[in-house]
C-alpha cells in the first residue's frame, strides 16, 4: 500500500509497503475503489481514496478551508499592497541612472545654441509686443489679459535663464552667463545667486535637511514658528509670493542671502560671480527707478510690477506642484536612506495646457531633475524614452484642458495637509498640523 497526504503545508509520502505482483485472474477480483470524506478538526475536509487492487492501494488527503479569504488591498502610507504586487516609492529603484540614461536618444543630449537663442528672440519680441499694444490700447478691459500673457512670458524668460544656469543652453559658458544675466536681471532675478542655489536644489534633491527649494520643515522647526508665519506660509495667494523673501532671506531654518558673497549659500571663489549679479540686479532696479520719472508709477505698475508678481506666482506654484501634491504621499530622505537618484524620482510632472510650450516644458520635470543638462526642447522626447526603464516610479501627469485651471485645486489641497516631517527617521513623509 502507497500513501499520500496533501495538506496545505505541501505533499508527503507514508510508509508504503510493496506485496508480491499477483497476475491473472487475481487482477480481475480486485475491490472497487471506495471514496470516504471526513471533516477534519480544523475548518476543512479531508478526502480519502483508495483504489480495489490488491497489489496497489493509494490514498489521498487533502485538507481544503471551507472559504477563501478574498484577496485584499492594503493601502499604507508610502506604500500600495495589491495582490501579490507591491509598489513603495520609498524603496530603493531596480535600476540605475546609466540605465535610464542608456534609454535616452544621444541626441537629446545635444545642445543647440541657435535654437536656444531662437526662443530667447521669439519670448523677447512677445514681451515688447504685449507692452506696446497695452500702451497702446490703455483700458482697463484689456489690462487683465495683459498683466496675464506678460506675467506668463516672464515666466518663460526665467526658464531661459534657467536653462543658462544649468549649462543646457549651449555649450559656451560665457554664452550661458551673458544671456542667463540679460534674462534673469529684467526679471529681477540675480542669476549666479540664484544658479548656486539652485545647483544646490538640484545635488540635494528629495534630502530634507539639504535640499534647497520647498523642503519640508521638521517638526521642530516647525513648531518653533509663530502663528502668523504658520498662516502666511500655508495660506492662499501668500505661499505664490513668497520667491522675492527667499532671496533675501531663504527658507525657515537656514540663514543668507542671494545677493550677499559672504552668505553661506556660496564658497570663496564664487564671490566675484555674486558681486556681478548683485550688480546687474541693482542696475535693472534703477532702470525702472528711471522710469517711474518718465512715465509715472502707476503706469510702470500696470506695465511691469502687476506681470512681475504674476510671474512670481507662477514660479511659486510651478517650483512646489513639482515636488508637492501627489495622490499618494511621497518620500523625503535623510542619510543613508538618501542618493540621488531616489531623491530625483520624488519629483513629478505636470501638464499644462497651452502654456506647456509657452514656458518650453519645464513640466517634464523628471527626466530634468536627474539630468538637467538635457535642453529643454528634448525634455518631451527623452521622457516618452525613459518611462518604459523608470516604470512605477514615473507618474504620468493628469492631462490639462487649454489653462491649468485644476492645479490650483491641487495646490489648496496640499497646503492644507503637507506641513511638516518628523525630526528622526531616513525615510519620512508630510504630517498634517490640525491645528493649522
């Protein structure tokens, strides 16, 4: 007799035990096979047959439940459980940058200057050419358009100097630094300041404590602020102003200035190159002194100070909805927890419409976090290259109707909730003050 158990631990044979072969007509009188069913103790049956041959006997057991647990999802902050998959963007990627690199087209690595300086013509000539025709047409009907489509294309002119900045421009750095001061100064912008720190945001990107631009606060910083600044800084338009007071003064919890060579934003050789900006910018603010004379400060106002604040707000809620405001909470990094690579697939994208060719795509703000001297006229295509290697970690953005109207929705929903970030722990994610 040959004995099996199956049972939900796995298949194991008994003893068996071999009779000497039988041929002929012994074959014929053999038993009929019998099935017996027994509950066990357990919450289950156990099934038994055993064949009529005399020679061979085989029983089988198996233990079954009596009902099925249903598959679950389990939902956890930072991670996603469904099935048999499991997602936490927290986790350490299956990839390297050289792969995703690697799946990039070579020639969206090349850095075309004429093409570059062709949008910095084509952003200049729109900027001159909405100032005109407001002049022009002067009533309050048209104003709100303007200070709109001209804030916008200060915007874009930024992204420009942005790009300067991160030597994606071309590959001339006297190139990059003329036209990143001409861009970033009309705009009130000091562009090496502002091009150190933000080297800074993009070598420390996703670290709490390093990073640069829109970092969380921890706890105690966070607590140690007093009511007002909590207000202001998570309350609605005030957080979109806040670009013109981190240049003066950075971010809650770190100290200098982007006009001053001794803050502690640069290193010793990098004092001269603070000066020039410094100057540049003290030299574009006289300008507009200048013409307040000539032609009145309210007409200056609705010509450049209204579009400026609108350019801020841009900069403002484009710089945060990139690295804020996800469905599911996203991880910040300390220590040893912390590389550049998981730092940089924190970051998101966005769609914005119409305006995504305005401001030259700055919404493909992945592929740019992790390789920022890809031009900005490749983003798109380098970005369609690498999703298949990124996989879960890329978020593909929702898609915009012509204005992206529903960001601002976003937006209201994060400030309301992503306050600060507990002082321990490697990986960590926004906790909500309920008090707020």
């Amino acid at each position: 007799m040959a004995s099996w158990v199956l049972s939900e631990c796995g298949l194991k044979p008994l003893p068996r035990f071999y009779a000497k072969p039988r041929t002929g007509q012994a074959l014929l009188n053999s038993n009929p096979s019998k099935v017996r069913i027994s509950r066990t103790s357990g919450n289950g049956y156990s099934f038994s047959l055993s064949s009529g041959f005399r020679e061979r006997n085989w029983g089988l057991k198996v233990s079954a439940p009596l009902r099925v647990q249903p598959v679950e999802e389990n939902k956890e902050e930072g991670k996603i459980l469904n099935g048999d998959e499991s997602f936490d963007p927290g986790a350490p990627p299956p990839f390297k940058l050289s792969d995703i690199k690697a799946a990039i087209p070579k020639h969206c690595w090349v850095k075309d200057p004429w093409k570059s300086m062709s949008y910095v013509v084509r952003d200049v000539v729109v900027v001159f050419g909405l100032a005109a025709v407001a002049a022009y047409f002067n009533n309050w009907v048209f104003w709100p358009l303007y200070w709109f489509a001209q804030g916008t294309m200060f915007w874009a002119l930024f992204v420009l100097g942005h790009d300067c900045g991160h030597g994606s421009f071309s590959n001339n750095p006297k190139l990059n630094s003329v036209a990143g001061h001409l861009l970033h100064s009309s705009i009130l912008v000091p562009y090496h300041g502002w091009r150190i720190s933000h080297r800074t945001h993009h070598q420390n990107h996703g670290h709490v404590e390093n990073d640069e631009s829109w970092h969380p606060l921890s706890e105690k910083i966070y607590k140690n602020l007093d009511n007002v600044t909590k207000k202001l800084r998570f309350t609605l338009p005030f957080p979109l102003l806040a670009y013109p007071i981190y240049l003066w003064s950075r971010s809650p919890g770190k100290t200098g200035s982007h006009y001053h060579p001794d803050s502690d934003l640069f290193v010793p050789n990098e004092r001269k190159d603070v000066i020039t900006s410094t100057v540049c910018w003290t030299a574009m603010v006289a300008i507009l002194a200048g013409l307040s004379f000539i032609m009145g400060p309210v007409q200056l106002l609705k010509l450049y100070g209204i579009p400026y604040a609108i350019f801020v707000m841009w900069l403002d809620l484009v710089t945060y909805l990139h690295h804020h405001g996800h469905d599911a909470k996203l991880p910040w990094y300390r220590g040893k927890e912390w590389s550049y690579l998981r730092g940089g697939l924190t970051t998101l994208d966005r769609d914005y419409g119409w305006v995504n060719n305005i401001h030259h795509d700055i919404g493909t703000h992945v592929i740019h976090h992790l390789y920022p001297q890809i031009p900005h006229y490749h983003l798109v295509e380098a970005t369609e290259a690498a999703k298949p290697v990124l996989g879960k970690y890329y978020r593909e953005p929702k898609k915009s109707g012509p204005l992206p109207l529903y960001l601002l929705g976003v937006l209201i929903r994060s400030m309301r909730k992503d306050h600060y970030v507990s002082d321990s722990g490697d990986i960590v994610y926004y906790q909500t003050d309920s008090q707020l």
